[in-house]
C-alpha cells in the first residue's frame, strides 16, 4: 500500500512522534538521548524550524515544530536517518531503529498547538520517569533549554507562554510555567485523558472549523482525500524553489571565500567544492545528490565521504567557516 502523502506548507504546525522499532528502549543508552537532541538542534536550524516543544523518552520521541518553509519529510528524514547511521555505528549494529515512518499530526496554532507542548513537556510525569515536583530535573526537553540561559536560537516560546496566562520569558516567568504544569498533573485521570487523549492520534489536532478549513484547502489543491490522503504542495515547484534557495547561499559563500563558481576546480574533492557543500549542508536540508551534480563532486555517495573528513577535520570551526555559516544564515 502507498504511504499516505502529507500537506507542508510555511506556517504549518505538527505533533511529531516516532518509537523505536519493536519498542526497544533507543534512547536508554548512555549518550544516545544526547546525540539525538543534538541532531534534532541540528535538523531544526538546517531546515528552518521552530521547534515550540520536544521531549526524548526511553522509546520515543515528541516534536512540536512549525515550518518556514515545506520541508518536513526531508528534514525528518535527514533527522532519522543521520542518528540512524550514528547510533548504528555507535552500537555495532545494523538494521532499522525507528518502528517506521514518523507520525504526524496537524496542529491547530495557537491554543491546540500549546496544549501539545504542555503534553510534551508532562510527558515524564506520566511516564513516572520524574515527579511533577522534579520535573525540572528531566534532561532531554525542550524545558531545560527554557529555563536555562543557553537557549537554543532555533526554540520559539512565544504560543507557549501566550497561551499560558500571557507569561513573560523570564526566569520568573518560567518558574510560573511549572508552577501551571504541575496544576496539570494533579488533573484526575478522566479529565487528563479529555485533555490530552486526541493530541497524538488522528491526524489532525484543533477545532472542527480549522479541520474544515483544512480539508477545504485540500480538496482545492486537488486532493482526493479517500485515496492520498493528506497531499502536499505541487513536487515540481517545491523542487525548483528549494533548488533557488540553495544556489543564493551558494553564491553567498562563493562571494565570501573568493570562489568563482562558474570555474571550479576539476577535482571532485577540491577543498572549495567541500567548503561549499558543507556550508549548504549546515544551513539547509540539500540532497547529496544536488551537490554532486552542481559542483562536480562525482557520485552522491563521495560527497558523503568528503564531508565526513571535513567534518573531522574540525574544519566546520574554522573562524571563516563559522562567519559564512552565520551570514547564510541571517
């Protein structure tokens, strides 16, 4: 049977939810919970999300992420298969780790999409990992990095504390946060499952009106929803402005280091052909196959190894890379 197709679009919200494959405790591990928070800082800034909550469990993890632009799938899978690849190095393993395609649910903004986030974030409590009076203790949430003063720039507050009682982004603020969270752990089972029972199933979490109007804009688009599923933008033209977006940082980076890109180095792994494709590849979800075919890099598989030693070569550190990767960025 075909995979159901999914809407993306800039703006859209989603709850995110993958387990491990058979349930296995993936995150269990000594570092393996670390090293997929940072891939998923990673992701985030590569595709432009913003992440409003996320929570890293034994067996599975949670997103609440908003788009800029229609690149879910690809950034998710980059997510997966990155820490994919790691942890089955890592553990001298093979195989798949996840139980299949992600989960992805439509989120509602504003209201909806901060009740996710409360769900998220309550996550160990109901899992009994941490009590609701230690829930600051928990590690691997978004919480942490909201009470902390190294905040990571790809993390959005504002609907979370909006729609919390207009709280303020300050350590006073986020004291009342959990303060508000702890009130929602003391709700009794019956009322929690009415809270929080439909916000990891169905497809869609939000109002009848944002359902309907929703299902509207995708039978505009053409969608034959009985059969598809949730179908996205047209592939031709996300394709072309992907590739667009790409080529203006290339050519921000090519400017920046003195690369004229219309005459590169013949050899597949000239340092300014690895330079660039690494700049591209932290700051965008780009295909190996791109990079091949545009600067001359050989098969996509060798872009893969060429990065991979720039990668140990620290050479993403170097003062001049750092400057590029910020002005593509901004």
């Amino acid at each position: 049977m075909a995979r159901l197709l999914r809407l993306e679009f800039p703006g859209a919200c989603y709850h995110v939810i993958n387990r491990g494959n058979y349930r296995r405790d993936l995150f269990a591990p000594k570092g393996a919970a670390e090293a997929f928070e940072g891939v998923l800082l990673e992701a985030a800034t590569r595709c432009g999300w913003r992440l409003h909550a996320y929570g890293i469990m034994r067996n599975h993890f949670h997103l609440a992420l908003e788009l800029t632009e229609p690149n879910l799938s690809v950034g998710m899978k980059w997510l997966q298969g990155t820490w994919a690849a790691r942890f089955n190095r890592y553990r001298g393993e093979a195989g798949r780790p996840f139980q299949g395609r992600f989960k992805a649910l439509h989120v509602e903004p504003g209201h909806a999409l901060a009740q996710v986030c409360h769900y998220i974030h309550l996550n160990p409590v109901r899992a009994k990992v941490v009590t609701k009076g230690r829930l600051a203790e928990f590690r691997w949430s978004s919480l942490h990095w909201y009470l902390s003063s190294e905040r990571t720039a790809c993390l959005s507050a504002e609907t979370l504390l909006a729609q919390s009682g207009g709280l303020a982004d300050t350590r006073a603020g986020w004291q009342r946060y959990l303060s508000y969270l702890a009130l929602l752990a003391e709700t009794d089972p019956k009322q929690r499952e009415e809270l929080y029972g439909n916000l990891s199933r169905g497809w869609c979490v939000g109002t009848a009106e944002y359902r309907q109007a929703l299902q509207k804009e995708l039978r505009q688009r053409g969608a034959d929803l009985a059969r598809h599923g949730l179908a996205g933008a047209d592939p031709a033209d996300w394709r072309k402005e992907r590739e667009q977006e790409w080529e203006r940082r290339l050519a921000i980076g090519a400017k920046g280091w003195g690369i004229d890109l219309k005459h590169l180095p013949t050899r597949k792994s000239a340092p300014e052909k690895v330079r660039l494709a690494a700049l591209l590849k932290l700051s965008t979800a780009v295909s190996n196959g791109w990079l091949a075919s545009r600067l001359g890099m050989g098969p996509p598989a060798s872009v893969s190894q060429y990065l991979r030693r720039f990668r140990l070569a620290e050479g993403a550190k170097e003062p001049s890379f750092v400057k590029a990767l910020s002005i593509v960025n901004s």
